[in-house]
C-alpha cells in the first residue's frame, strides 16, 4: 500500500472511531411525556447512567439529576413545566455509554 493510502486510511479510521455518536431512541432508549412527566426507559441490553448528569431545560426553567428519578432501566422527571424542552442523559451497555440530547414538547 502507497504512503498516502495507508494515510487516507488512518485519517478515515481515526475520524470514524473518534466521532461521538449520539444515542437514538429506536434503538437504545424511549422517550415519554405525559401529565408534565418525562421518562426515559431504556431497551434490552441497555441501563441509565446514573452517574450521568442529567438535566431538563424547559424555557428559563433548569431541572438537575436531583430531580430525576434514576433506576436501572428508567429515569424519569415530575412537575416538568410546560414548553418546548432539552432534556440531556445518557445509556450504557456492557461496553458502551451513549449521552444524549432530545428535544421534547411538555403540553
């Protein structure tokens, strides 16, 4: 293999291995918002990153992991205000944790 090949290759692996890859709830995790609740319940093979910090941004309005309820396979937050809503967290696997971001609507 020529020099700038073997190059190329490193630069594409490196770019590939070291990009962060976002969780996404079809395969990792749903998301559910109902009554100014949001839960997160995580799919086989997943679990909630408890030491994780999560957060819920409504607005001006901050809700941090203190307010989450965390367990095993769900997380989930009460009283959230109504709005347009971030809320950021992360899953595990056995051998990978995937931090995310959703954006979510609480009517």
């Amino acid at each position: 293999m020529r020099p700038t090949r073997i190059l190329m290759v490193a630069a594409f692996l490196a770019a590939a291995l070291g990009a962060p890859r976002s969780a996404h709830a079809d395969d990792e995790f749903d998301v559910a918002v109902a009554n100014n609740q949001v839960t997160v319940t995580t799919r086989a093979g997943w679990h909630i990153n408890k030491d994780y910090p999560w957060k819920l941004v409504v607005g001006d309005t901050k809700l941090e992991k203190a307010k989450f309820a965390l367990a095993e396979t769900t997380a989930s937050i009460d009283g959230a205000p109504k709005g347009a809503a971030v809320l950021k967290g992360a899953v595990c696997s056995a051998d990978q944790c995937h931090p995310f971001k959703k954006e979510l609507t609480i009517k």
